[in-house]
C-alpha cells in the first residue's frame, strides 16, 4: 500500500475531531489513520466506532490504519488487534511507550497477510540484536509488571490531570500525559520553562488546531512538588484563558 502521500497521488487532509468523531465519514474518505489513543490531544476513539468505519471504509475500496502505540496503559483498550488479517484494516504496536523500550527497534504490524509480505519486501532485512530480542521477549512475557504498572500509570496520569486542573488547567487526560488546549500555551511553556520544567508545545501548522501543552509524568515526589510549586506561581487566575 503507498504511503499517504500527496507525492504519490494522494489528496491528504486533517480532519478535526469534534467535526466526524460522531458524525458519519466524509463521503470522499477512502484512507483513514487513526492514532488511539492520540497523542497529544488524548482522544480515544471507542472500538465499536473504529469497527464502524473500517466496514465503511473497506465497502469503499478503502483502508483503516490504527496507531495503537499508547494502547497498553489503558485498563481496558479499544484495540482492534482481535481484528488482524481483516481486509482493509492495519493495526500498528509499539514496544516504545507503555514498556519503555524505544530502543529496541522492535514494533508490530497487524495486517492481511498479502499486505504484510509487500511492507516486508518493501523494508527488507530489520536487524534486531540479540539483547533487545531478550529484553522485549522478556517484557512481553512479564504480565505481573505490566498489571502493576498500568495500575500505577492509571493512578498517577489521574493526580496529573487533578494538579493540573486545581491550577486553572482544564485537561484531557491519558495514564502517560495531559493535554491542555489553551491560547496561552507559548507563554506557559516558557514560564515553565524558565522554572526548569519542560512541555510539550504544539502552535505549529500541522499541529492540533487548537494550541496546546503536553505534561508528562513527574518522575518522583521531587518532580511532583517542583510541578505543583511551579503552576501555583504562574499568574492562571483567569479560566477564560484556558478555554
């Protein structure tokens, strides 16, 4: 399948959440990629909608990719990956994010096996060491630390998203980061910033629409109270700004 790619024929568009998320599909939609959850906005698209554009878009003649990277940290994950060797549909799965192991070089396609065989024709050998075999093979099979983590992810993502919106941050949250859709994102990363604390910035064409911050995860009760310091010296006291 050719990438998505205006060089190679394709016609690409951004399309905002709220304006299809309940809505039908565009009529003229033949390819659709999904990130779920997404990042950075931490939408989450149920599994019964994905079901239901994939069978819209596959009666087109059409293909439903899913980026389901950040899939792992939720208790109970919309992943359509029950669905592999389904016609039109391509589920992607990363070992990088929930395990931490981004330098494995180790990821998962789900696809009809027709389209698997191109992509592996088409990428050729993928050199794997044998550490990172063991260290992902290892992580995999580990489903007593994958329970405690999602637990502990899930526990802290939710006192994120509570600090964040005790400070006039209203926020949409996943068990890995916050999103904050706020006209004055540039000047609170900068404020951030200078306290030595660092967000994600989206203001750039290409980017969500609507500007934003990211917050990741304070790596200890240090980092938490450096945070928790940091927004209560910012001058937030007007919500509108943050609407």
């Amino acid at each position: 399948m050719p990438p998505p790619s205006p060089r190679a024929g394709h016609d690409v568009v951004l399309l905002e959440e709220r304006d299809f998320l309940d809505a039908d599909l565009p009529d003229t939609l033949t390819h659709l990629v999904v990130v779920n959850p997404n990042n950075p906005t931490a939408r989450c698209v149920p599994a019964d909608t994905l079901r239901n554009w994939h069978a819209r878009l596959h009666a087109r003649g059409g293909t439903l990719l899913v980026d389901e990277a950040f899939v792992e940290t939720l208790d109970t994950p919309p992943s359509l990956a029950p669905m592999a060797g389904a016609p039109g549909l391509i589920v992607l799965r990363s070992i990088g994010k929930f395990y931490g192991l981004a330098g494995a070089r180790i990821g998962f396609v789900l696809g009809p096996a027709a389209w698997l065989a191109a992509l592996r024709e088409a990428l050729g050998h993928w050199t794997v060491n044998g550490p990172a075999r063991a260290v992902v093979r290892a992580a995999l099979a580990d489903t007593a630390w994958q329970a405690d983590t999602r637990a502990r992810l899930r526990h802290e993502g939710a006192r994120l998203s509570a600090l964040l919106a005790r400070h006039g941050l209203p926020n949409a949250s996943t068990p890995l980061f916050a999103w904050v859709p706020t006209p004055d994102a540039a000047a609170v990363h900068a404020a951030l910033a200078r306290q030595g604390l660092w967000t994600r910035l989206f203001d750039a064409p290409g980017t969500p629409r609507v500007q934003g911050l990211r917050f990741g995860l304070p790596p200890d009760a240090t980092g938490w109270q450096r945070l928790d310091d940091a927004l209560a010296s910012l001058s937030l006291s007007s919500a509108s700004a943050f609407r």
